[in-house]
C-alpha cells in the first residue's frame, strides 16, 4: 500500500483575482502574482512601509524580494513588520552571495539568519545572489553552497533555489540550463532588452522569471513622445514600461520596487487592467522599439570602457548612457536630471576634444562630438 503526502509547507499562493492577475511560476506549479514587490528601496519611515507591505498582499501581491544586504543592512527588518499575520502563501525570497571561501556551514547560517529576521518558518524561494558563470565551481564545490541548500531542500527550510545577477546573457543561458535553478532574476526593460534571449530560454525551459527594474530605476517616470509613438500607446511611460514587461510571455512576474501608496496602486491597476492576450502584440513593440535603435545607427556606448581613463577625468561611459537613453528614447527629462548629478571634475565640460577616447573606442564612436551635442543641448 502507498500513501500520498504533500510535503511540508505546501499551501496554495495567496491570491486576490479581484486586485491582481496570476502568471505559472516556470514548471514549480506555483502561481505568481503578474506585479512583484522588490524591497531593496523601502524608505525610512517604518510606518510607511508596514502599511505597504500589507497592503501589497491585500491586493494580491505574493512574491517579495528581499536580502538582508539591501538598505545598508536593514532591508529584511523594514520588511517583516508588514509580514506579520500575512506572510502564509507568500513568496518572501532570501538572497545570499557566495565566493571561494564559502563554506556550507557559513550559508547555511545565514538561510536561517534570514528566517528569523523575516520572521518565517521557511523560505518557499532562495537566491544565490550577484551570480554569474564564472562562481559555478565556487557554488557546486563540496561542502560549500550547495550542500547547504540541497539539505535546506530536504528540511524544508528551502523549496526553490533561484539565482540573480549582470552576467554576460551567453553565460545565464549556460547556468539555467544547467537544470539546478527554479528561476532567475535579471533587469529587463524598455532600454536594456540584453537579457531577452535569456528569458526567451527560460520559457522554453520552465525556469521562473523575475524581471526585475521594469522602470529601469526610475528612468521610465519620464514620459517620452518617442517610446509613446514607439509602442502605439497614449499612456504614462510608467505603464507602458510595466505592460512591455508582462507583454512578454515568459515573464513569469515584474518585480519594481515600490515606497509609497500610490506606486502600489497604480502599478496594482495596470498589472490587473492589461490583458497581454487582447491588449497588446509583443512581437509590435519590439520591432517598434528596434526601430527607434535603427534609426540612429550605431552610435552607441557597448559599456566596455576602453575609453577610460580619460586624460581630462571626464566619465564618458556615464555621459554616453545619458546620450542613448536622449536620442533613442526621447527621456529628455531624464538626461537633463542626471547631467546635473554629474560632478564638476567628471563633467563634460572638461573635454578637451584631445581625441584619446575616439582611438580607444572600439566602435569607433566619435565622443568628443557627442559629449558637445549633450553640451549644446543641456547646458
């Protein structure tokens, strides 16, 4: 004779069909909420926060990132009060790094420091943290990362393991399809689509995907005429960032840290509201959004920084993403706001035109010219 018996800690996900929309959690069998809360930008009003975390599971928000890394050590603490009578059928992952020196016994604790920060019984998701290809040795050497999880599995402390990062794409596609990973978690939006194939993989694979930054930091609470014409939408740009993300189809749930009310309840609104089945064409905003790239060539920073340092002390990887995130995405708002965050030593202002930075560049970018046009224009 056999018996069937769940394991531990199986309770169905909150949900609240009413408020929020519900998306399969890659091949784990779980229901996620469409909207995600990221924790890491809680404020300092601990009052606030309580009333946002409870509120975000009201509305049928179940899956909370955290670590007690973000918010200089205190972001797990602004949010278990908000957890308190509500956390059952909640997602609240944990995330943890890891380097050579790693020990399964070291991880271990801190899985459990984590819990009783947050509050819980157990996590029902846990990240390897900042990972990428290149610490795989480190998390799958004996006695070390993955021991610790892989009996945390069999206790019950963990169910799912996870992993985020800013890896190369080629490289997240090598560790998802390594098969040790329930999902992952990548920024991914209107302005980086650099990890498109990797969630392309993902939904072929069953892996779960957070996508993280669906806003991009803030930098899509600028409206732009262009991303409106663009994606063929007369909406704030805040939402039209939030329905390019769940227009995806292997996006398992958009994850945007939220600090007041009226964040929640908007995004709570379009992520209920947006039908991506009969509200929008996904493969029609990506040919639009390929559009605006092509029509200013390749006139734009890769990142590599083979331009620094320059002789005048001038950021120009900085200056340059100002530059793209202008002409492409017509966030003038936003290039004019961060212009001025620049210091006076790194500024533009300082370019001599000394050219050093065109023979560096291996796109050969001219940027002296394009550090003068963001002169003319700004300042």
């Amino acid at each position: 004779m056999s018996f069937f018996v769940a394991p531990a800690n199986s309770e169905a996900l909150h949900r609240n069909d009413e408020r929020m929309r519900y998306r399969p959690f890659g091949s784990t069998g779980l229901q996620v909420s469409a909207l995600s809360f990221g924790c890491m930008r809680l404020s300092e009003d601990q009052d606030l926060n309580t009333r946002l975390i409870a509120e975000a599971i009201d509305c049928g928000v179940n899956y909370f990132e955290t670590t007690r890394h973000y918010i200089r050590g205190t972001c797990q603490h602004k949010t278990a009060p908000g957890l308190q009578g509500k956390s059952g059928g909640v997602i609240v992952s944990g995330k943890e790094g890891i380097d050579p020196n790693k020990t399964e016994y070291q991880f271990r604790r801190e899985i459990e420091r984590q819990l009783e920060i947050l509050g819980l019984t157990h996590f029902k998701f846990f990240q390897v943290g900042w990972f990428s290809w290149g610490k795989m040795p480190h998390l799958l050497k004996p006695g070390g990362v993955w021991d610790a999880l892989r009996k945390a599995k069999d206790e019950g402390l963990v169910q799912h393991v996870g992993f985020t990062g800013h890896d190369r794409p080629e490289n997240f596609i090598k560790c998802i399809e390594t098969g040790l990973f329930d999902s992952l978690t990548v920024p991914y939006n209107l302005i980086n689509r650099s990890y498109e194939p990797v969630i392309n993989r993902a939904g072929e694979l069953g892996v779960g995907v957070v996508a993280m930054c669906p806003v991009a930091g803030g930098v899509l609470s600028c409206e732009s005429d262009r991303l409106k014409e663009a994606l063929q939408m007369d909406l704030p740009t805040t939402e039209m960032a939030l329905r390019f993300v769940l227009a995806n189809p292997h996006v398992s749930t958009a994850c945007s840290g939220m600090n007041t009310l009226d964040q929640l309840a908007e995004n709570v609104e379009t992520a209920r509201n947006f039908d991506p089945a009969s509200d929008a064409n996904f493969e029609a905003m990506c040919e639009g959004l390929d559009r605006l790239r092509r029509e200013l060539g390749d006139r734009f920073c890769t990142g590599c920084k083979y331009c620094m340092p320059c002789p005048q002390g001038v950021d120009i990887p900085r200056h340059l993403d100002i530059y793209r995130n202008w002409k492409v995405f017509g966030l003038v708002e936003h290039a004019g706001r961060k212009l001025e965050q620049i210091p006076a030593a790194e500024s533009y202002v300082n370019c001599n035109q000394c050219g050093a930075c065109i023979e560096a560049c291996p796109n050969a970018l001219d940027v002296p010219s394009m550090l003068r046009e963001l002169e003319v224009n700004f300042a």
